[in-house]
C-alpha cells in the first residue's frame, strides 16, 4: 500500500494515500468517484491492515466544498467506511477526542489539513478545497475547537497535506475576488499578464488561516508535492475522472 506517513509516535498516525500505477483503480480511495465501489473497499482494507486496524475503524464524509464540521464519537464508526450512502453528509471536516477511530478526507488537488493536540487529546482533518478556504473551514474550526472546546491554540500541530501547487492553479478574477475579500491572501497571489489568470498559493491561505486562529507558524508543516505534477498525485484539474487521496489521522 503506497503511502506517504507524516505521523507515526506513541499516540497518533497520520498521512496520506498515493496514487498507485500497479494498484486497483490506481489506489483510488473515494467512494463517489470510482469504476468500482469494490476496488475502492479493496484498496481501503488494505490501507487499514497497513496501519494495524479495521477498515471499520475509518470515518468518512460527503464532502461538498462547505464550512462544516463534524465532532465524532465512537457511534460514528465505519459511518461511510464500506458504502457512501452512509457516510456523514454535508460535512467537510471532522475531529474527535476518541482512540481507535480514523478520521478521513479525500482530495484531489484540494488541501487536506490534519491536525492533533496532545495536550487535549484533539484529532482532526479538514478538506479545503478553493471554496471551503474562501468560507474559512480551516479558521471556523480552529475558533470552534478554541472557544467551545477549550483547546489551546499554541498546542495544535497542524500538517497542510499535498495539494495543487501555486503554478498549477490558475483562476479567473471571480476566484481572485474572493480570496482579495479574505483580507489576507493577497501575498498569495499573482497575476499572469499574458495568460490574463490569477496563480493562488492555497495552501499558504490556509496556512494563515491556522495562524489566525493563534496557532504557531513553527507548528505548521507544508508538503510542497504539487497533485497535478506529482507522479504519485491524483488531480481533478489533469483529470476529471481522476482518483482520490485519503488523508487520515487516528489517535492509538
């Protein structure tokens, strides 16, 4: 099972999925976009037996580019682990206080966040495509798991998962205008005078964003592999029948 492990200590595992040659439908790890719902469980299962659990221990979301989330608890596992249909719905970030649940999300040239406090004892993944950035999902969250959960900020660790580079992502002046109202992407941004596109660093958004909500920058890892040019990366702007990375983090 080829995948690329951020964290892997005594109390949390984390990292990604990669597109695969040699694998089922490429190591494709999304339900709602596949040849097969069967290779995709396949591939699943595999992934779970990687990382010495069950593919019943997975959590999964019907991912629509929103600002919500998600706190699970154990009576959310397997919730869209081995049918979509069960997945929880209109939710694009989950966290949780409870061992042995992984906690899934699935991209494709999208930014996967994955964040833990230790001293909290707080998992979570975000999904923040362009959308989910522009309706700060990333800043909402983080307020949230501050405010109503009493976490401290200076405790998080926050790693920004493989994403469609700055180069790559080219958009027109709606998507521009967008990320200018935020108030704080504009160094994250430049202008292609010949090909009239705007070029958006994404990741760097969200990155401010975790900053935003106080937490350290030197506490924020960035995994530069740009998913359009990447070998082992799934892209929706390359393809739009392409696969899709699982970025997971579960507390032992």
């Amino acid at each position: 099972m080829k995948t690329k492990i951020y964290y892997n200590n005594e109390q949390f595992i984390a990292g990604t999925t990669l597109k695969d040659m040699t694998a089922l439908e490429q190591n494709n790890m999304a339900l709602h976009v596949c040849t097969s719902p069967d290779n995709v469980i396949n591939n699943r299962k595999k992934l779970a037996a990687t990382l010495q659990c069950d593919v019943n221990d997975l959590i999964c979301t019907e991912q629509t580019h929103s600002a919500n989330f998600h706190r699970a608890t154990l009576a959310d596992k397997g919730l869209g682990a081995l049918q979509q249909e069960t997945a929880i719905p209109n939710t694009d970030a989950l966290y949780t206080f409870e061992k042995g649940l992984m906690l899934c999300s699935f991209t494709a040239d999208c930014v996967p966040v994955i964040f833990y406090n230790e001293q909290q004892g707080v998992i979570g993944v975000i999904h923040s495509g362009w959308q989910g950035t522009v309706k700060e999902i990333t800043l909402q969250l983080f307020q949230h798991l501050i405010n109503t959960e009493h976490c401290n900020p200076q405790d998080f660790h926050v790693h920004i998962g493989m994403a469609l580079s700055q180069q790559k992502f080219e958009v027109d002046a709606d998507v521009y205008e967008k990320f200018h109202r935020l108030g704080y992407a504009d160094d994250f941004m430049y202008y292609n005078a010949q090909t009239t596109k705007y070029h958006i660093d994404n990741q760097q958004t969200v990155k401010k964003q975790c900053e935003l909500a106080g937490i350290p920058s030197h506490h924020i890892t960035i995994d530069q592999t740009c998913t359009f040019l990447s070998d082992e990366g799934f892209s929706y702007r390359q393809d739009k029948k392409s696969g899709r990375h699982l970025s997971f983090i579960m507390r032992k």
